[in-house]
C-alpha cells in the first residue's frame, strides 16, 4: 500500500477508536488527506483533518488533533510505520515515520525489480488510449511526437496502475484529406513524367510530396500517366498512403511508441459501424437533414453549433467517422474508459465529443480528451521556424537524428500537455548537469559503476544490515524512492504524466547526495557492513532509477 494511505488508515482507525469512547462527536468522514510538508522539521507528513472536523464536530482543532494523535499507534510495536504523530497549531498532526521502517524498505524495493512501484487502483478496468493518429498524408513532425510521448508514458503508468490498456493509433484512410492527398501526388506524378501540372490549391504543396511522387516514378515508371484521372488518383493515394504509412511506423519505432491496434477508419463504413451509430443517433432524435446534408444536431447537448455527419453528395465527413469510431470503441468493445490524446488542431473538437458521448447515451466521464498543444524548436536562442504547408518542414525523423529518442522522449514528457513547451535542440545534446537527462542517465551509470566495482572486489552485500543507514542522505534517498507508488497514483487519476521525468530527476538528486556524503565502496578497515548497506541501496536506487526510465521508455545505461 502506499504509504500516505497506510497513515490515512490509521488516521481513520483513530477517529473510529475516539468516536466510540466518546472522546469525539459521530460524525461522517468521507476522503482523509495526508500530505508531505515541504519542511521535513514538520514530519514525513502531516495532515489537516481537524481544522475539517472543526465546524461539524464544534469543538476546537487543537481538541481534535490531540484526540486522535492519543490514539496512533504504539511507536514500539515490531514493524511500525510511525515514530510519532505530533499537534501543531492550528490544529494539524505531523506524523514522522520509523527510521527502521524505511531501512526495511530498501530490501523490499530491491526485491522488486522492474514492478516496483506497481498498485493496482484500477482494478483491471479496460483502457483505450487513442495517441498520435496522424492522417498518412505526410511524415510525423514534433506536434505528432509530443502526443506520442504523452500517449506511451501514460499508458505505460496506467498499466503500472493496474489497468488494463490498450494503445492504438486510428490509422485515418478515408475521407476527404485523402482525396486531397491523391490529388496533390497526381500533380507532383505528372511533373515528375514531364507534363505540366498544378498542385490544387487545397492540397499538399511540402518538398516531401515531390519527393514521394519521385520515388514512385522511379518504381512505376510512366504506368499512371496516360491512366484516367480518377483512376489514377486512386491508384497513387493508395500507394503513397501506404508509403507514408510505413515511415510514420519507422519513426515511432524510433521513438520506441508501440502500438495494440492500428485501427483503419475504412472499416467503419465497411463492417456496419456508421450505419449503426447513425441508427442510435436517430432514433434518439440528433439526426436532422436540410440544406441537402445530414447534420448531427450536437447544439442540444451542449455543442456551439450542428455538424454536418453527410455532406451532399454523400460522402461522411470526418465528424461522421468520430461518431463511428466511438460507438465502436464504448459499444462494441465495451472499454470502461476511452483517452484521446490530440493535437492543437483539434482545440475546438472538444464541445463535440462531449455531445457525441451525451448522445450515445453513456457518462460523461468514460470519454476524456486531451489537446497536446505546440512546439516550439530552438537552437539555443534561436527559434526553428516551422511551415509545413510551405514545405519547410522539420520532421520527427530530423529531430531524432539530431538529438537522440531520449531526449525527444525525456522534453515532450516534461511539460503539462496542455502547455506549450520550447525544445531547445542545443540543450538536449549537452553532456552536462545542465542537460536533465543527461543528469538522470548518468545517476543511473553512476550507480551502475559502484556495483560493477563492488562486484570485481567481490563484496556480498545480500545479507547487508540495513539497520546501519542513519545518515541523513541514506534515508532521504529512501524516502524519495518511496514516493514512486504514490506518484503512479496521483497521475493514473489526472492522466498527468509529465510528473514523471521531474520525478526522475528529485530522485537523480537524491541519489547524487547521498554519492557525496556516504563514501560506499569502502576499503577502510572496521567500515565492511557499512559499505555492505550502502551497497543494498545503491541496488535499490537502481531498480527505482531504472523503473522511471523504463516507464518513460528511456534507456538506463550501464556506462556513460
């Protein structure tokens, strides 16, 4: 259990004890909040309950405090968590935890290995998250890595968290960004057999079309010149989608992004699912037609105005593609909870899907989006322009190249989704304190190195004495480690991953204190068992180290 709920149970424990010796009003006590002071004189955590007490139970904080802090815990009893639980004004108790109870904590972490860190506050319920998805129409640029990166470290914490998940990427090949698509090559096919041809003026104008209609002239020679010109549009938007859907798998390979399910779009309209959730949407009266189209009436649940579901001329919009796909993930793959991740673009989408969810007729809450917003590239002080329409793009492959998948992985991490955030190409290559991961990745090296060193000098710390760790930096370290669990928690409920990489890094530092104040491989006579413990949570901080990295999918080197 984790700990800070380990101390809300006894709280409660000690309230139920005061309430039935009458020392305490009945009163009912929903949620217990136990935080961590920022100041480490006030305790390892403290909380707040009687100042909540105060009013319903009319009597003085203070009262309350000293009530139920009599009725903690025996500090004396073999395996104890609290060394003391202690009022302060106006009415808080501080509870410090058991110096041998945190030194009994490095075995159990060691033990752990890669699970460590694992709950199970989800309870198997079935997760989709929905990441990336960009239309295969061109390469992925850092707009699209950043909502990878999200997606794959939340999944992964989710997972940790006991969910069950499921990563899929909505692989769109149909609709009319398509038909642009094909269009656009056409052109860029024709010039390449030297005929003159324009590009539309709502298609893709980037350098990458030109060279995709290139590559393709020079497999398929002059085959589509003098095919029909609906036929040939066909033909080469199938095949540069195919194209370009194999580099978008590349590039996130790089990235290490994995996906459950490629679900393609097509197969909604082949397999009865838009006939379906048109029929549902229907018969709950949301469908209206006029104006020659069918529109979703979305303004009577909440939306800022009706969307067109099937223009005119009978083809669905993209809209229509969403109401599908959604009746198919929470009606016909029942998934307790559906997760979003999407880009900027998207902003305004967001009043929609709350009336999509509202009239398939299920909580709002099984539905969640979440808007990734830009990226801005530097080099130093200086900003990467970007212009994907103008063709000067910079591509995610360019970025990797350039910088390395951790360093993508570790910066699109680290800021709130919601924020926009600059990537500072110079930085992230630095081999220095300065550079985050770096510093995080050579903690982990470092750590590597002490017990290579202790392995070739044969030390055997298995059966170390961990009741020799008192030094202040020992057990800070511990206790930085044992906040992974609760971290996992607190971001599978606000689906916030970026704690994680700063998290990360208080653990780096930790680790790197303890390095400069407690010397670990000792050659000191009379210092042996010393350095056997030392060298049981130099392990530990391995595993909880290395746990971080892998849950932000990062490598955790052995060497730097």
């Amino acid at each position: 259990m984790i700990v800070r709920e380990q101390i809300a149970e006894l709280v409660r424990n000690a309230l139920i004890t005061a309430q039935e010796a009458d020392e305490l009003p009945t009163v009912e006590v929903e949620d217990i909040a136990v935080e961590r002071p920022q100041n480490l004189e006030h305790g390892d955590f403290a909380t707040s309950l009687p100042l909540k007490l105060a009013r319903p139970m009319r009597m003085n904080p203070l009262q309350i405090a000293e009530r139920l802090a009599a009725h903690m815990p025996n500090s004396d009893e073999d395996g104890a968590l609290l060394e003391s639980a202690t009022v302060a004004p106006p009415g808080f108790i501080n509870f410090a935890v058991k110096h041998s109870w945190l030194q009994q904590q490095v075995e159990a972490i060691a033990g752990a290995g890669n699970e460590f860190g694992n709950i199970d506050v989800g309870g198997g319920q079935r997760v989709q998250i929905e990441f990336v998805s960009a239309n295969p129409v061109g390469p992925l640029h850092i707009a699209h890595a950043r909502g990878g990166v999200i997606g794959s470290a939340l999944a992964n914490v989710m997972q940790a968290a006991g969910y069950k998940v499921t990563r899929e990427y909505y692989f769109n090949d149909a609709g009319a960004q398509i038909g642009h698509f094909a269009r656009s090559l056409h052109a860029r096919y024709l010039q390449q057999c030297g005929l003159d041809a324009e590009v539309p003026e709502d298609g893709y104008h980037g350098e990458y079309m030109v060279d995709l209609a290139a590559e393709i002239f020079l497999e398929e020679g002059e085959r589509f010149r003098d095919v029909p010109t609906s036929e040939a549009q066909e033909a080469l938007g199938e095949l540069g989608v195919d194209k370009f859907m194999a580099r978008i798998r590349e590039d996130l390979v790089r990235l290490r992004i994995e996906f459950d399910e490629w679900f393609n779009e097509k197969t909604l309209f082949v397999n009865g699912q838009f006939e379906s959730s048109m029929s549902m949407l229907r018969d709950r009266g949301y469908v209206t037609e006029h104006d020659d189209a069918v529109w979703f009436a979305s303004t009577l649940l909440g939306d800022d105005r009706d969307k067109v579901l099937v223009r005119g001329n009978g083809i669905p919009t993209y809209f229509a593609s969403d109401v599908a796909y959604h009746y198919n993930k929470l009606y016909e793959r029942e998934f307790d909870r559906v997760i979003n991740i999407w880009g900027a673009d998207h902003q305004g989408h967001a009043l929609f899907m709350k009336a999509l969810v509202a009239a398939l007729g299920m909580p709002e809450d099984r539905l969640t989006l979440i808007i990734n917003q830009l990226v801005t590239l530097k080099r130093g002080g200086e900003t990467v322009r970007l212009s994907k329409r103008a063709g000067d793009i910079i591509t995610l492959r360019e970025v990797i190249d350039e910088v390395g998948a951790d360093a993508c992985r570790y910066f699109f991490l680290s800021r709130a989704a919601e924020s926009q955030m600059e990537f500072d190409l110079q930085l992230a290559k630095e081999q220095s304190q300065e550079n985050p991961v770096y510093y995080v990745q050579y903690a982990h090296a470092r750590i590597s190195g002490i017990l290579r060193l202790a392995g070739e000098r044969g030390v055997d710390f298995e059966d170390a004495d961990l009741s020799l760790l008192t030094h202040d930096a020992e057990l800070a370290l511990v206790r930085k480690m044992l906040e992974l669990p609760e971290l996992i928690a607190m971001m599978s409920r606000s689906l916030e991953a970026h704690h994680l990489p700063h998290y990360a890094t208080d653990l780096a530092t930790a680790f790197h204190w303890f390095y400069q104040n407690c010397r670990v491989v000792s050659g000191v006579e009379g210092e042996e068992e010393l350095s056997k413990a030392r060298l049981k949570l130099v392990d530990a901080a391995r595993v909880a180290l290395a746990r971080c990295l892998n849950l932000m999918v990062m490598d955790a080197p052995e060497k730097m």
